[in-house]
C-alpha cells in the first residue's frame, strides 16, 4: 500500500497545470501512480474540482478514467461526491467513461452525487439512458435514500419526478428514505416522501 505521493499527485491535487504538463513531459513519470489510501492524480484531481488539470491529464492514452482511486472511487465518482460540475461534464463527454461504476460501499456516481446535494451534476447524470437511478448500494441505499438523509430537498425532487425510482424501497436495515428524513429532522424532504410513504 502506497503511503506518500508522488510530486505529479501533489501537483494534481492542487491544480498546477503547468507543473503537471512539466512533469508529464517525462519518460520517467507514471501518471497512474497511486499514493496513500491508492489515490491516483486523476481521481484527485477530480476530488478537487481541478477541470483545467483534469483534461491534461485524460489527453494520454495511458490514464483510464474509470480506474478506481481515493477511496476506492472512479473519477466520475470523486467529480460527483465534490460536487464538481465541470469536472463530471468532462467525464460523461467521454465515449469511454463507464457512468454507473461502482465506488466505495458500491454506492454509484449518482449516489455520490445525491450525498453531496449537487443538483446540476444529479441533473447530468439523470440526462443519460443508462443510469439507473434507483440503483441501491451494497446497503441496499439508493440515490433517493442518500438524498433524503442529507436532507437534499431539490434533489429528492427531482428523484421523486422519476417513474422509475421507488419512493418507499428501505435499505437493509428496513428504513426507508421517508424514515431518514424523519431522523435528520428535514421537514421539508419528510413533506415530499409523506405522500409516497406506505405508513397507514
């Protein structure tokens, strides 16, 4: 296991484009290195919301934009749970990029998505034929779950305008989305799933 980063990770991590084509000019650099807990530049840099670093970097053949990093996380992944639009945009402008690659927990790009309450890249990735947003995790906690436990209003909205997401699937514990906005005390999310909850 990785334990330090590589001077192209540290580079990628803080959006400096230059010294990262600098560094990327060299024979000797593998862009693909990981660092602690298998962080690669790619992965980070999308974290981090760093577009202009994102692009140079998926301009070599040898960088897959799939490939699991930080936390076990796809780029597009990574791009979802910071929120970062122009990052996610770049993604999904790819032939290449495998949308609902699972991360962390199994938890898709939409449920990273959903997590951190990012209407525009939740938007994104509903825009596609194959997503499946109401695919769960490996707890059984789907995008409309997370949402509603963040107490993401315009996101759990939007999820609930969709004929193919069950307002009402538990997870594996048997709690439902309206049973985690009840927990979380978000008012205005246990307003919207009222009307969907199958409690008598």
């Amino acid at each position: 296991m990785p334990t330090s980063r590589t001077p192209l990770l540290w580079a990628a991590c803080n959006g400096h484009e230059e010294v990262v084509k600098m560094l990327l000019g060299r024979d000797d650099i593998n862009p693909n290195k990981p660092g602690w807990d298998n962080e690669t530049p790619l992965c980070r840099a999308a974290m981090n919301g760093h577009a202009g670093v994102v692009k140079i970097l998926l301009e070599r053949d040898d960088i897959d934009p799939n490939e699991r990093g930080w936390n076990s996380e796809t780029p597009l992944g990574c791009a979802a749970w910071g929120g970062h639009e122009e990052v996610a945009e770049i993604l999904l402008g790819r032939d290449d990029i495998a949308p609902e690659k699972p991360g962390w927990s199994g938890g898709t790009p939409l449920c990273r998505a959903a997590i951190s309450g990012s209407v525009r890249v939740v938007k994104m990735l509903l825009e596609r034929d194959d997503i499946n947003p109401d695919k769960p995790d490996s707890d059984g906690q789907t995008p409309l779950w997370h949402a509603a436990r963040a107490g993401h209003e315009v996101v759990v909205k939007i999820l609930l305008g969709r004929s193919d997401v069950n307002p009402d699937k538990p997870n594996h514990r048997g709690l439902t989305p309206y049973w985690c906005a009840v927990g979380g005390s978000h008012a205005g999310v246990m307003a919207l799933l009222r009307p969907h909850s199958l409690l008598p």
